[in-house]
C-alpha cells in the first residue's frame, strides 16, 4: 500500500513539473489562459487581466496562478484566491 501511494505521489510531481516546465519554455497558449481564468473569481480575474493588458502574456499559468518572470528582479504572480501567508495580504493591503 504504501509503495502505491508513493508511486501516485511520485506521478503527480511529475506531472506538476512537466507542467511548470512546458509552460516556461513554450509559455502558455491564450486558450490555456482563458480556460483557467473563467473559472476565478472576479477580482483575481480582472486583476490578471489587467497585467496580461499591461505587460503582455504571462510566463506561467496553472489552474491557481498566473504568473510573469521577466520583470526585472521581482516575479508578479496573481492567484485565483488570497494568500494568507503573504506580506501583502498579512498588511491587510490586499483587501483593498
């Protein structure tokens, strides 16, 4: 039992990773960004699709985030749902 739970384990990291990496070398299509994005909220919504307005496609998308890595040294990352463990969210900035 124990050797099937890490093989599931073992199998959904793989996955997750060959998804990070096909989404950085080929970034993202824009269907892939819309599928994900129909399924936010509003405001996590409107606010991703005011940075891909801003700074073009996003370099990343999964089903929880979007995100851009060439801005310099910051990354900009917009999740579907707030982050509690966030310097932004924990400032209470984040609700504004």
């Amino acid at each position: 039992m124990r050797a099937l739970i890490v093989l599931v384990l073992l199998w959904v990291a793989v996955e997750f990773a060959g998804e990070m990496i096909s989404s950085r070398r080929n970034g993202p299509s824009t269907d892939q960004i819309q599928a994900v994005l129909r399924s936010w909220p509003d405001g996590p919504r409107h606010t991703a699709l005011g940075l891909i307005a801003r700074f073009g496609t996003p370099q990343g998308v999964r089903r929880d985030a979007v995100w851009w890595d060439d801005r310099g040294e910051s990354r900009i990352v917009v999740y579907r749902t707030a982050r509690q463990n966030t310097p932004l969210a924990a400032s209470g900035r984040a609700a504004q």
